[in-house]
C-alpha cells in the first residue's frame, strides 16, 4: 500500500520541556493505526503538528495527494443550534475563514449532495435535519466523522474520538473508522487509551514513550508487557 502520510524526526517542546525528541511514523492509505501512550506523552500534540495546528521545531510531515489531513476530537465541537447537514457542510468549506463557514449561509447544492453522500457513509442520513444538539454522543460524533470525510482528506486523525462514548458506541465509531481506512483506502490513525480497542480494531499500534514512538507492532501482537511498557515504564525491568 502507499504510504499516505509519513512523518520523520518532529520535534516539539513547550519552553524547557521536550515533548516530541524526533518522532518518525507512517500510515499507508488502507490502514488503521492506533498511537497509544501515557497521559502527557505528546499524542496530541503530535496529530496537531500533523494538520498544523501547532508548529513543530523541526521534522518533516508529508501528505500524499491533499495538502491536508483532517481531524476528529475527542470534545466533537458541532455546532449544536445548526442542523446536522449544516455541521457536514461546514467541514467542506474548511478553507474559509470561520465566521464564513459558521455564518447561516446557504451553502452551494453540490456541497450538500456531499455532505449527504458523507452523512450515508457513517449511517446518519435519515438525521440530516435535526439539530446537532438532538444527537446522541456517540452519533455526534459519527457526525465529526462525516464533517471530517467532507474535507475530502485522504487522510484521518482522530485523538480520543471515544473517550467519551459508551462501549457500543465507541465500538460503533472504531468499525467506521476501520471501514475507512479498508474498504473506501482512507490512512487513519487514531489516538486511543484502550488498549483491548486497539488490538480489536487496528491493522497497526504505535506507542509513544519519552518523545519518541518506542512500540510499533501489528494490533494482534500487542503484548501485556508492551502495554505496562508504555504505561508503566518505571516498573518494567529491562531484560
Ligand atoms: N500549548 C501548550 N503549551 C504548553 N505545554 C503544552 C501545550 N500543549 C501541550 N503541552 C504539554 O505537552 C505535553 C504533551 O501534551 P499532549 O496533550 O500532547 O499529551 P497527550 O499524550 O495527548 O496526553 P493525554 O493522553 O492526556 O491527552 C504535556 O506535558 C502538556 O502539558
Ligand atoms: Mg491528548
């Protein structure tokens, strides 16, 4: 498979402390890949450095096709008081500023007809009318999901995106996010912080310790001494 977004030797820090000491991955169009890691160990802020939200000091991100990957979160940010097509649609016009996109504009047929087709895939078309706010947790964000797929991205961040879900729900988003990436070719990689999710839905799990990915295996190989690894490093005795 193609290699769909490769990122090489990012660096961050925060003042005196180093977040990322030379972070190097890659997802290939097709997969899904969990990163795992430790409250503070830099996830985050790594998918930020990804779309652009926080600039790296040094390291190189490449996205194949799109200049652009989009990004799901863990706190959905819908806009509640607009309809569900509206919140899709607004993904579309991600290039404008804003105030634009959220402005009660009526937004281009085409644009529907996209977010509509999006809204199908992640099985909520027959929602498109309601309010935002009117959706459960978990169908909200399913509705990240369609907004995100409106970006026409080729490629998916998605940090925590079920943190907040019950378990079928959150299993619900993991095999959209699985299906994806394996029958329509997305590169998804998501942040989780459960491991057994991880194994079930993953092709690949990365782990990032000490501002570097220390754990890179196929999900079925992902270990119980991987995971204490990863999230308890200290007691861990090196063999
Ligand atoms: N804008 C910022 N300014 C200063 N420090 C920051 C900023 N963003 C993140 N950090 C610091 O960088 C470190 C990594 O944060 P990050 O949010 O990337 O961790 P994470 O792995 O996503 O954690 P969590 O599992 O809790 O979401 C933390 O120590 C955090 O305090
Ligand atoms: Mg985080």
């Amino acid at each position: 498979m193609d290699t769909a977004l490769s990122v090489k030797g990012l660096r961050k820090s925060f003042g005196d402390r180093t977040v990322l000491n030379g972070v190097d991955f890659r997802v290939d169009s097709g997969e899904l890949v969990v990163l795992l890691g430790a409250n503070g160990s830099g996830k985050s802020t790594a998918l930020r450095c990804v779309v652009g939200l926080t600039k790296p000091d040094a390291g190189e991100v490449k996205i194949a096709g799109k200049t652009s990957a989009a990004m799901v979160f863990q706190q959905i940010h819908l806009v509640r008081r607009r309809s569900v097509i509206d919140n899709v649609c607004a993904g579309g016009l991600a290039g404008l500023p804003l105030s634009r996109s959220l402005a009660p504009v009526l937004f281009p047929k085409e644009l529907k007809e996209r977010a509509m087709s999006c809204l199908e895939r992640v099985g909520l078309a027959d929602r498109a009318r309601d309010k935002a706010s009117k959706l459960s947790g978990g169908q909200q964000q399913r509705v990240a999901v369609a907004r995100a797929l409106c970006q026409g991205a080729k490629v998916l961040l998605a940090d925590e995106p079920v943190s907040a879900l019950d378990p079928a729900a959150a299993k619900q988003v993991m095999d959209l996010l699985a299906e994806l990436a394996h029958e329509d070719g997305l590169a998804v990689a998501a942040v989780l912080h459960q491991p057994d999710l991880a194994r079930r839905h993953a092709d690949r799990v990365l782990g990032l310790l000490h501002g570097e990915i220390r754990l890179a295996r196929p999900a079925g190989e992902l270990s119980e001494s991987d995971i204490d690894a990863l999230y308890a490093p200290d007691l861990v005795v090196e063999a």
